[in-house]
C-alpha cells in the first residue's frame, strides 16, 4: 500500500501543463515496423497525419508520433520504425487506423503497414518528470528495456519512483535532458517476454545523451546514500536488457 500511495503522489506533483509529452499515466500502444513500412509511411505522411488528427479531435488519442530507430543494443532487432499512440484510456487505442470505411489508397497503406508490423505492445505510465516549457515532443528518446529481478518488484519500483524520479529532475530542471517517464509493459506478457518495463529519456540534443547521472549528482540529490551501496543494490533489483535510441520525424497533437 505504501508504494501506490507514493505512485500516486509523485503522479499528481509531477504533471504540469505538458502537450508536448502528453503521456503522463497514460496508456501507449507502441507499434515495432520493420524497413518496408518506411518508405510508404513517408511518401502518405499527409494521409496518415489527417486520421490521426481526426482521432484525437474525437478524443480517441492524445497524441501519435512516428519515429525511426537511429540505434539499438539489441542486436537481434528487426524494427526500423516506431508508431506510439498516446491515450489516457485503454480503449483509446483500439480502433484501427482507417477501418473499413476508408478510401482504397487509405486500405492500400493500412494493408502495406501491418505487413510490416514485427509486434506491438500497451505500456501504462507510471511516473514522470518534465522541464517545464516543452513547446513540442523532444527529438530524442532514449528507450530502454529494463526487467525487475523476480520477487523484488516492490523494491523495483522504489527505486525508480523514489529514487532515479528526483535525479531526472534536476537534470531536466538543469537542461541536462527534456524528461523522464517510467512505463509497466501492460501486454504482452509471459515468461517469453525478455522485459517488463521500460524507462525513457528525452532529449532535444544528441549531445544531451552523455549528461547522465553521476555520482557527484546522486551524492547532491540524496546525500544520505551510500553511492556504492545504491549501485550493488540497483543491480540486484534489475537488469537493462536493451536499449533504443530513436529519432522524431513527425506527430500529431
């Protein structure tokens, strides 16, 4: 009980005004598409871009960006581009695209799409910190795959909402980084899933990626921990199983 009521605080006292991100404890339906789909995607840009605006004038969606996949550590990986839908209800995301009603170029492209769908997933964010003053989605987000050792889940979230939440803070309060959030992977779910929650950084500029927490930084954040012993203890808790870094090339809001 103790750690819902801490979610629940740092929810409310970290949302601000933020159109831009739009995410906070919201549901996304993330969508992984190989190369294929980048080349069509691209030259309908415009088609696309007005049903999703379409979709969240009807309240469906928050917000839908496209991104490409600059970089990963999953060597394994077969997605070139990503999809994320934002909603703040689960229902949100359940409709297709253009659904039967659409125009034959609309069904042509929808059917071009789920060819190259790898997989997709429903992560549910949980906790989130922003600079204030986003005008526009950041450029940048640092994905990373993060798996909680099994029978430490309690722990797992602590650590991340208690303790990594206020270091992401002040580098966004510093311009070190645009943000942070804390996402649960809602489905798929399984023993066969390598992850079950992601975290994500958000920067405007590349050169943002290497500002990371240091020691100096979380001896400044929380001066009553032991750094040594908070590296043993964040290592037997979790593992990073992967990370992405991927590139905006367009949304809509």
């Amino acid at each position: 009980m103790r750690y819902f009521i801490f979610i629940v605080t740092v929810f409310i006292l970290c949302y601000q005004d933020l159109s831009a991100q739009a995410d906070s404890g919201a549901y996304l339906k993330i969508t992984y598409l190989n190369s294929d789909a980048g080349m069509p995607i691209i030259q309908h840009m415009d088609i696309i871009k007005e049903t999703q605006k379409k979709r969240v004038e009807e309240g469906e969606i928050d917000t839908w960006r496209f991104y490409q996949v600059l970089y990963s550590s999953n060597a394994s990986h077969r997605y070139r581009f990503v999809t994320v839908e934002i909603s703040g209800h689960l229902n949100g995301l359940q409709s297709l695209p253009f659904g039967s009603a659409g125009t034959a170029e609309e069904r042509g492209l929808e059917n071009v799409i789920a060819s190259a769908k790898v997989h997709s997933e429903i992560w549910n964010t949980r906790a989130n910190v922003y600079r204030e003053s986003l005008d526009s989605p950041s450029r940048y987000k640092n994905a990373n795959f993060m798996r909680a050792t099994p029978g430490r889940l309690e722990e797992y979230l602590d650590l991340e909402i208690n303790i990594a939440a206020p270091l992401h803070q002040n580098q966004a309060n510093n311009g070190r980084m645009d943000g942070w959030n804390f996402n649960r992977l809602v489905f798929p779910t399984g023993t066969s899933v390598a992850y079950n929650f992601i975290t994500a950084d958000f920067y405007s500029e590349l050169e943002q990626i290497e500002m990371g927490i240091t020691r100096d930084l979380i001896e400044k954040v929380h001066p009553d921990m032991d750094v040594n012993e908070f590296e043993d203890f964040a290592d037997s808790i979790r593992e990073r199983v992967w990370s992405d870094l991927w590139e905006l090339l367009e949304y809509v809001e």
